[in-house]
C-alpha cells in the first residue's frame, strides 16, 4: 500500500509580512511530494485553525520572523484544540530566541527550524515524524 500523500499547511500569523521563507518551503515542500496549502500573510489564530481544519492537513508549519511567537502560539493551539484537531504536529520556522524555543516546545511545537536550515533538512524532519 503506498505512502499517503502528506499534506502540509503552511501559515503566517500576526502582521508579520516577510513571507519569502515560507514560500521557499511550500515550494521545496510540494517538489518533495508533499501537498501544501499556503495561507498567506497576515492570518489570525482562527483563521490558521479553520483552515487546518476544512483542509485536513496532517501537519502545520508556521513561519513568523515579527517576535510576536510567545503570543501567538498559544492561541494557534488553543483553536485547534476548540476544533478538535490539537494533535495536529506543528513545526516552526523563524528566528527565536533561545530561551523561547523551549517554551514553544513545551507548547507542544515539535520542531524549530531558524536560519540555515536547509529544505530537504525540514522535508526529512516531516516525513520522519508522519510515516
């Protein structure tokens, strides 16, 4: 039986504008096999959620470069707990301070991938933790 095809979101909360990175991703994402749903730029917690929800997506990668993660985050998981989908694995990319990192692990993030961070890298990192 073959492989499921993963299907990824990839969003950008807060008013964070810089979305250059998470276009790469979603690009070397889908060149991976993977099929990505891209929300854009500027979307609320509610809006991250519901999409991960309509989509049924199996994992949800979240780019913020704003500082603004601490606040964020847990509002992310928050509504995708109300929607019933709080299992979904989330990773993040972005810049993040160290001590913040664990936080957002502690939150329940299941990667964080900063500057330097090769595609395939975070390609292997999804298929490893999905199969």
């Amino acid at each position: 039986m073959p492989n499921k095809v993963i299907r990824v979101l990839i969003a950008k909360p807060g008013l964070d504008g810089h979305d250059r990175g998470a276009k790469i991703i979603a690009r070397s994402l889908r060149d991976s096999g993977m099929e990505v749903i891209y929300t854009g730029i500027r979307q609320t917690p509610q809006m991250i959620a519901e999409t991960a929800m309509q989509e049924d997506v199996d994992l949800i990668g979240i780019s913020i470069l704003s500082g603004a993660h601490l606040e964020l985050f847990p509002k992310i998981i928050a509504e995708l707990k109300a929607r019933g989908i709080g299992n979904t694995p989330i990773i993040a990319g972005g810049i993040f301070p160290e001590e913040d990192q664990a936080e957002l692990i502690n939150l329940g993030v299941k990667a964080i991938f900063g500057p330097g961070t090769t595609t395939s890298e975070i390609s292997a990192f999804i298929n490893e933790i999905l199969n």
